[in-house]
C-alpha cells in the first residue's frame, strides 16, 4: 500500500523526467528552441549588412566570398544549433592562437605561459613590432602574432614534424573532426609573411624564441591556414565552456584549469586592441581571426563560432561582432551578470 509521501516522490520524479527530457537544463536555463530562435533572429537581422572587407594583406583571403555567413552555438550538453552558411569554410588565422594558447599552458602549466610568454595586454595591431622592441620580448600576449610565435615555439615535439602533429591532433579534438589545412591560404601566406618573420627573428635576438625561429613561423603560419567552418568554431568554443572535455566526442582535450587561464587571456587581446569594447559589450571571452571567424564563450553554458569575411579596421569580422552581441543580450551570456540575492 503506498503512503501519500509515496506518491508525492513518484509525482516528483516524474516531473523531473519530464522537465530533463524537455531539452531544459537546469544550469543554464536555456533551451534548445530559445537559441534557435535568437540564432534565426541574429542570421536575419544581420543578413544585409554590407559594412566591412576581408582583409587583403594575405592575398589568398581577398578572394574568399565575402558573403558566406554562418553561425553555430554548441551548448555544454552537445546541443548543437546551425544557421546560414554552416558548411562553408574559412581559415582559421588568429583563431588558432587560442589553442596552441591551451597546448602549451597544459603541457608546460600557467606559470610557465606567464614566464616565457606573457599574458599582458599589448594594446597594439596584432602585427606590431613595438611590444617585442619595448618589452625586450617579455610580457608580449598569446592573442597577438609577436606572443602567438613564441607560444608556438613552445608547443611540445622535438622537430617540425611532431610539432606540427601534436597542434594538427590536438586541433582536431577541440573540433570533434579532422581538421585540415587549406593549401592555398598557407602558401599565400607563406610567400608573404616577412613580417612575421621579423618579430620571430626579433624575438629570437632576446632568447624569447624557443625553437628555431623559421620553422616557428611556419609551423603559426600553417595552423592559421587550418580550414574550419561555423560548427568547428562553434564546438572549439564549447569545448573551453565545457571544462576542455569537447561535449559531443566526451574527450578530454584540456585540464579545466587550463581553460580558466585561456579564458583569461582571451579576455585581454582576443579581439585585438577592440578587445576591452568588446567584453565591456557581451562579458564573454572571444577570439577573432582575419579569416573572418569569431568565437566566443560562456563559461559552463555555451560556445559561439560566427563566419563572415568582411573586418573592420581593427581586423574583426563585423557581422560576427554583431551576431555574438546580440546573442550574449537575448540570451544572457554576459558572465559578469549577477542577480541579487533580495
Ligand atoms: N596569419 C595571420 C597573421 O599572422 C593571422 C592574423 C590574425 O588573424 O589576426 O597575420
């Protein structure tokens, strides 16, 4: 014979099996339908906008259509929401220097990032000499090429082949897929990238380079040519929201103390010197690259990988600046945001 209390706990469980099944999560409070709605909603608001143009400095990314537009959010439970132009591919450029970021500081740990690198903001073009000349290469940021080489030259593997493996594989697992190079954005680059070169050689001079600084800039210069599309970004992102452990594959790709100080560091340069407007607007970690992507993350909820070519001046794409905003207002993505207790 059941007891009342019987079936208020029968009642109960069966409520809760409702309410999980439903697709709500309790920790976010965000279901499946209410991103895809505001993903739709972003997609068409923004569609028409024509501010913007690729960048030309690499010729190869002159050429790329500037009117692919793809968004995708990748929740911490593996939900993940499309919209646009998702099988589209562009370089991942600035963007992969987030992850080399992530291999070095759980290979080598956070102080040492600190120490060998540095995480302070430059303030510059991402391109800038200046930071390396002032600083004698210390204190220099991941975000940002003269920190991203270094950071580079300390990903693990004795030669440029085990080097480059390690970032391909690693890369790859962030993705949940195999990730590939886009040979013609490589080379382009490659033939034009003597200003790269010159912060490797620069850093070099102030033994703030830790492999040999030709084949560094080779090895940055290929992982910025890895081809991805909305949904790769959108699940690299999600694999830092959740801990390192990508939600899809159930891989640990990084420890999540590395990630609380990747985050950190996006925070500082991620959208080059942009990046203080740009957590002041959505209080969510980013990473943008000239190829026209941007992540972005919030923490324990969700990633965001937006694709459209066209920059602005500072060098991040305007429509995914735009998309990511709103995201992080319809969907209460700001990470600073507090409600009282009364
Ligand atoms: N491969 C590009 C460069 O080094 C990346 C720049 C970027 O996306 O910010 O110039």
């Amino acid at each position: 014979m059941k007891t009342r209390q019987d079936w208020f706990k029968i009642l109960l469980t069966a409520v809760i099996f409702l309410v999980s099944i439903s697709g709500i999560t309790y920790a976010q409070q965000l279901s499946k339908s209410t991103i895809e709605a505001a993903v739709k909603e972003a997609y068409d608001k923004f569609k028409n906008v024509s501010e913007g143009k690729n960048a030309d400095y690499i010729p190869a990314l002159a050429e790329v259509n500037p009117n692919i537009f793809g968004i995708s959010v990748v929740t911490a439970d593996g939900d993940v929401i499309e919209f646009g132009d998702i099988n589209d591919m562009v370089s991942m450029q600035s963007i992969e220097k987030v992850f080399a970021m992530a291999m070095v500081i759980d290979e080598l740990g956070a102080d040492a990032l600190k120490e060998k690198v540095g995480v302070d903001a430059t303030g510059m073009k991402f391109n800038a000499i200046e930071p390396i000349e002032w600083k004698k290469g210390k204190e220099i940021n991941p975000c940002v090429n003269p920190g991203a080489l270094a950071t580079t030259s300390l990903i693990k593997g004795a030669n440029y082949d085990e080097k480059w493996n390690n970032i391909i594989t690693k890369y790859s697992e962030f993705a949940g897929r195999d990730l590939t190079v886009n040979q013609p954005v490589y080379e382009s680059e490659a033939a034009t990238n003597q200003r790269n070169q010159a912060l490797a050689w620069l850093l070099f001079a102030y033994e703030r380079m830790y492999f040999d600084p030709v084949q560094t800039t080779d090895i940055y210069t290929k992982a910025c040519a890895i081809n991805v599309n909305a949904k790769d970004l959108g699940m690299m992102a999600a694999t830092l929201c959740n801990g390192g452990v990508n939600p899809v594959t159930g891989k640990t790709v990084v420890s999540p103390e590395t990630v609380e100080h990747v985050l950190a560091v996006m925070v500082t340069a991620g959208l080059y010197d942009d990046s203080g407007i740009w957590i002041y607007d959505t209080g969510m970690p980013g990473k943008s690259g000239v190829g026209g992507g941007i992540i972005a993350v919030a923490p324990g909820k969700l990633g965001i990988g937006v694709i459209s070519p066209p920059l602005d001046d500072v060098g991040n794409s305007v429509k995914a600046q735009y998309v990511i905003k709103y995201l992080s207002e319809k969907l209460g993505l700001n990470m600073y945001s507090v409600q009282p207790k009364n």
